[in-house]
C-alpha cells in the first residue's frame, strides 16, 4: 500500500444519506462516528435537519452505535448531542493518534469495527483509517462557504483525490 492510500476513501458518496450502511453492517461495521460541520449540517448553522435526525435515529435501530464527532467547539457539539440525542465528542483531535485512542477506548469497539463519516479526507477519512476502520467521505454541504482553515486544506484534498483517481461530484459533468 502506498502512503497516499490513507487517505483513500472506503466509499465516497454526495450524502450522508447516500453511503451504503447495509455493506457497513455486513462488513463487522458497529460504530458510526457522524462528524458535524459541512457533513450533517453547514457549519454556519445550528439547527439539525429532521431528516439527518432520523437518518441517525434509523441507524441506532438497525443496532449501529452512533456518535458524533467533531474537532469543533464543545457547546456546539453539546447543542447537536441534545438535538440528535446522542453522545458527542468535541475537540476529538481528529485524525491525532490521541483522538483515536480515546474513542477506542470510551466506546469499547474495535478499530475494525468503527467508520468515520464526513466531509474532508485530511480529518475524517484519515481518522477513519487511524483507527483502522474506515473512512467515508461525503460532498461538503456548502461547498462555498466554508470554515477559513477548512477552506486553505480543500485544494491539497482535491489534488489528494485526483492522484487517487477520484473526481470530485461538483466536478463532474
């Protein structure tokens, strides 16, 4: 494998209503880690959609462990947990090694059993892969407005994902 294949994602799909979960399930897959900004709701918004609700609430009755996962800030993250009535970890340090660890050992699964769904190859994918599970990425919601330091990674993603032979949705003609 090389390097540049961490950070090749194990499905890429526009939405997170688009990721096949019944092939998660059927690969040992019981962890679900949804990370918030651009991936379930734009980052400049706080209000979860009903619909991304009861994605969630479907997956938890399908027997998937479902958490959310942010870099973000611990209110916002506190506000999405009450919202979505899940457990949430903020500041998650994602894709740091620390970050990792933690969530293997608050959520007792297995690297192997676990996938990291979101909207950007450098944290989530990455993340995914770190835990050795793996790493879903999603279309950003909003791709035009964006959090500035996301923002400066898009560019050295998108190239990422073209020397991995993967074309972008919004690129696509």
């Amino acid at each position: 494998m090389a390097l540049i294949d961490i950070f090749r994602p194990d499905q890429y799909v526009p939405t997170v209503y688009d990721v096949d979960y019944q092939k998660l399930w059927d690969q040992g897959i019981r962890g679900l880690f949804f990370d918030v900004d651009n991936t379930l709701i734009p980052f400049y918004e706080d209000q979860v959609p009903a619909r991304a609700v009861k994605l969630l609430t479907d997956l938890r009755r399908k027997g998937f462990k479902v958490f959310i996962l942010s870099n973000g800030r611990s209110e916002r993250v506190k506000s999405i947990e009450r919202q979505v009535q899940l457990k949430g970890y903020a500041r998650s340090g994602k894709p740091l090694r620390y970050g990792v660890w933690m969530l293997n050992r608050k959520t007792r699964l297995k690297g192997k059993q676990m996938a990291v769904i979101g909207d950007q190859v450098f944290m989530d994918v990455w993340c995914g892969h770190r835990l050795r599970g793996q790493g879903i990425l999603i279309e950003p919601i909003d791709r035009v407005r964006d959090e500035a330091s996301v923002s400066k990674r898009r560019p050295k993603e998108k190239e990422i994902l073209n020397r991995l032979g993967i074309t972008l949705f919004c690129d696509r003609s």
